[in-house]
C-alpha cells in the first residue's frame, strides 16, 4: 500500500539517547489531507566519531589526570545508575556519553502520552529484583493478555500461549496440515527438560528445531526472536528459544506506561542534587587503564580530552566498546568479548490523533519486512477501553539485521525504511495512517546484545571475569536475554567489589 499521506505526517529522526529531545521539524504543522504539506524532515545523526576513533586507534596522546575519586563508573544506563545507588557514600564519577541516563531503556512524551525508545516489559523476578524494584519505589502494571498476531492479514488476539491443544490454533488460515504442525511442534517442546539439557541446548541454534515444521511457524519466531534478542531462529540460542516459545507465556508480564524507560526516570527522580553532580554527561570514555594499584579513566568532554585517577571502575559499558577501551585483557576474556555480537535496531514511535488499535498489548503482523511488532504505549492505563477520541501511540519494533547495520547512519535509508515500516502497519491496521500525525525514529547501531549458540554459558561467564581493580558488568553480562532487572542487579555487584579497593 503506497503512503498517500507522507507529505502531512511530521518525520523525526534521530539517534540513540539523544533523542530525548526529538528534534522539530521546521515549517508548516502537519494537517490532514488538503492541508499544507510540512517541510522536509530535519534528520540527526548519531555522535560517533569519538567512538570510532577509539576503534581505529587514531586518539591524540593523552593528558595527565587532573582529577582524583574513588570510582568511576562508565555508562549510566541500568548497571551504570544501579551502579552509583550502591556507590553513595563513596566519593564516585559517573562518566555518560548521552545527555540522558537510561541507556537504552529511555522514555519520552508526546502530547502528554508516555512513550518507551527501548524496553518495553518485565517478566524476570526473583527475591532480589523484588528488593531492587521495590528500593526504586516502582508501581509496574500487569499487562492483561497474551500477544496479538496476524497471518495472511488475519488477525488472532491472545494468539501465543504456548499450547499445545491451544484452541487458538485453529483460526489459522492454512490448511489442517498446517495447524497440525504448529501442535506437534509445541508438543515435542513439552518433553525437553531445558535445565538438564541446559549446557547442549545453549550451543545449539534454535533453527534445528524447526526442521519438518511449517514456514507460518518459523516465520513467527523469525520476527520474535529479533525483536525481542536480535537474532533469528538461526542464530538464537536454542536453550532461550525454547523458553520463549514454551514458558515466557507462562510468566506475567509487568510495564508502565511508557515501557521501561520510566524507570531510569523514576530514578533519576530520586537522586539527590548532590549524587546528581556526580554525572558528567557528553562525556565519551575513550581509554581505562590500569595505573599501579588503581586505574585512569580518560574521556573526551566537549572536544577536549580528560582524564581522571580512580582506585577502581565499573564497566558498564557493552563489551564490544569494553574491550577496546581496556588494554591488556586475557586472550580469553578479550576473545570472548569480541564473539559477542550485537544487533542494530531502530524504533519508530507512530503518534495518531486518535485510538486506532485496541487488540492487544504486543502484536505480530508475520511476514511485514520493516518491522517485526507493535506495541500499545498506554495498554496497562486502557487496555481495550481507551477513549477512541483520544490520541494514541504505537510504538514499532524495527530491528536490521548486522549486515545492513551502517544504513542507519544513512538518513535517507532510514527515512525510507521508516516509510516503508509506516506503509507496512497501514496494511496490518487498515485507516490508521488518515490519523498518523507524527513519526519518530529512533536509530541504534549496537543496542542489543544478540542471544546467539554459547553466549549464555560460553561467552558471558568468560567475558565479565573480574580484571580487578577493573569490574564489568551491563546487560550483556549474564542472562539469557539482555534485561533491565539483570543489568542492574550486575551493575550492583560490580560495585560492591570496587568498593573494596575503597
């Protein structure tokens, strides 16, 4: 379906956490059909050339240290803010290269309806992330149903329950041999014991259980898996795999409105103004060396290299940008790192005037080539029940794969792959673009640590080994999947162990 409307819809592109701020589009406000057209969009980029002169080795020398703490931590998404909570009383530095914390689990408005850039629900809990969310003072929703999903644009709600006898089954629009193989497939799930199994199943992909399965199946999990942990059924560890397909619609899920990212709001909320003068933002860490019995950390802040002495780090930074910026690794933990792999991934926040979906919380229109899913900003506050004279977000999930990854820094790629995506969901939500009134993009080149064969039991344990008085921790250091709850709880346990160089 050709996108009659693009020339009234207000298009915002812009990269990673900086997007915070989305940049406005000058000219005329978008109208509907009839109105005047608005101007050409402003497009933004982002900021990498720090980065990418680390990569390339081609840094000035470095200055002196002209500062002296007792930590710093590097990164202030999950494990980063997590981090500094457990550092107060210390004498710390924060050292971000966005203006924001969150990483990318950050939050944003339009016209007063919260949104998320990046994760979108929990469902990993235990005694300590009970502990962790509760010292936030978060007040997560249950979100109601299971996900949505459309095959030969017939749409199933509550489709994924991961049964076997589910009588949602039948309402596939293929043949009973079809249907059929979607049981037999659930069933042959039902006898693995994935935890006995869990060191085999880990180094296997997923793919090998697809063989003999029916192409509607595979094509399901060939959107979830890379929306959810960027890979594919191929390059998806088999261990995770079968745990999303079979016990993930188990658990409940839980969000806010306006995803994950109201949580690194939340608790920036409840820093104090003196904690909060330990971040520095705009600040890109180009080098953490070891230096005697502590380290220097050196970071580029507007245009100008500094550097700062610190008796330990916290490495919450991912480890593909880890193990560049700390030398002297082991040859096993630097190559552990560098087999981690990690998807690029664009989001796009679709703002309508008005209600256009009521559904379900996730839906998957299987087959789309743009997108993979969408979600409803505002479902845990309206469910099915929103006003629907009210304006409403959809957020699409649109992760590339790593062989296409520089085409968001493209602007002109991405504005058409944002177009396509918008033309995609037309199809799926037949009248929704007559009220589309703004899009916005949000582009990421390395956002998602890809749960690929051997990284759970392989490559994580390897990659975070303690290289005192340097700590790791991130999202991409333990679990199955890259997860706010895990990511923080590391970011904590990195820094309990720096501060016993305190």
């Amino acid at each position: 379906m050709a996108l009659t409307r693009k020339s009234f819809i207000k298009w915002v592109l812009g990269s990673g956490a900086a997007m915070a701020c989305p940049f406005p589009v000058s000219g005329a406000e978008p109208g509907g059909p009839g109105g005047p057209p608005s101007a050409p969009p402003k497009l933004g980029g982002e900021q990498n050339a720090v980065c990418h002169a680390v990569r390339d080795h081609k840094l000035p020398a470095m200055p002196k240290p002209s500062k002296k703490v007792d930590v710093v931590v590097v990164g202030a998404g999950p494990s980063g803010y997590a981090a500094a909570g457990a550092l107060r009383g210390s004498d710390y530095l924060v050292l971000e290269k966005e203006p924001v914390i969150g990483g990318n689990a950050v939050a944003e408005t339009w016209n007063g309806l919260d949104y998320c850039t990046g994760s979108a629900w929990a469902s990993v809990f235990s005694p300590e992330v009970d502990a962790l969310f509760k010292g936030w003072k978060l007040d997560m929703k249950p979100i109601t149903g299971a996900d949505a999903a459309s095959f030969e644009g017939v749409w199933i709600k509550d489709f994924w329950d991961g049964k076997a006898d589910s009588p949602l089954i039948e309402k596939l629009p293929y043949p009973d041999s079809v249907k059929k193989g979607f049981r037999d497939w659930l069933k042959g799930l039902e006898a693995i014991d994935i935890e006995k199994e869990k060191d085999k199943l880990d180094l296997m992909p997923f793919s090998d259980f697809f063989k003999g399965a029916p192409e509607p199946l595979k094509a399901y999990w060939d959107a979830f898996g890379p929306s959810n942990w960027g890979a594919r059924t191929e390059h998806t560890s088999a261990y995770l795999g079968i745990q999303g397909a079979r016990d993930w619609p188990k658990s409940q899920r839980y969000t806010f409105e306006g995803g994950l990212g109201i949580i690194s709001r939340k608790v920036w909320e409840q820093t104090s103004e003196e904690d909060r003068k330990r971040y520095v933002f705009g600040a890109t860490v180009v080098s953490v060396k070891k230096k005697g019995k502590g380290a220097v950390v050196t970071f580029m802040k507007d245009g100008k290299l500094e550097a700062v002495t610190a008796k330990s780090v916290v490495m919450c930074a991912p480890k593909y940008m880890a193990r560049r910026l700390v030398p002297g690794l082991p040859k096993e933990q630097d190559a552990a790192m560098a087999a981690m792999r990690y998807a690029p991934y664009s989001v796009l926040t679709c703002c309508f005037t008005k209600r256009v979906w009521n559904m379900g919380y996730d839906n998957w229109p299987v087959g789309s080539k743009y997108f993979t899913d969408f979600v409803q900003a505002d479902w845990v506050t309206n469910g099915e029940k929103g006003d629907p004279d009210k304006p409403q977000i959809l957020t699409l999930y649109a992760p590339v794969l790593e062989k296409e990854r520089a085409d968001l820094l493209d602007d002109e790629e991405s504005l058409y792959r944002a177009q396509k995506a918008v033309e995609e969901l037309a199809v799926a939500v037949p009248g929704c673009v007559d009220h589309l009134a703004e899009v916005r993009m949000f582009r990421r080149g390395h956002p998602m640590p890809m749960s690929i064969p051997g990284s759970y039991t392989k490559l994580q344990p390897a990659s975070r080994a303690d290289f005192g008085p340097i700590y790791f921790a991130h999202s991409d250091s333990s679990g199955e999947v890259s997860d706010v709850a895990y990511g923080a709880l590391f970011g904590i346990e990195a820094a309990k162990k720096a501060l016993k160089h305190v």
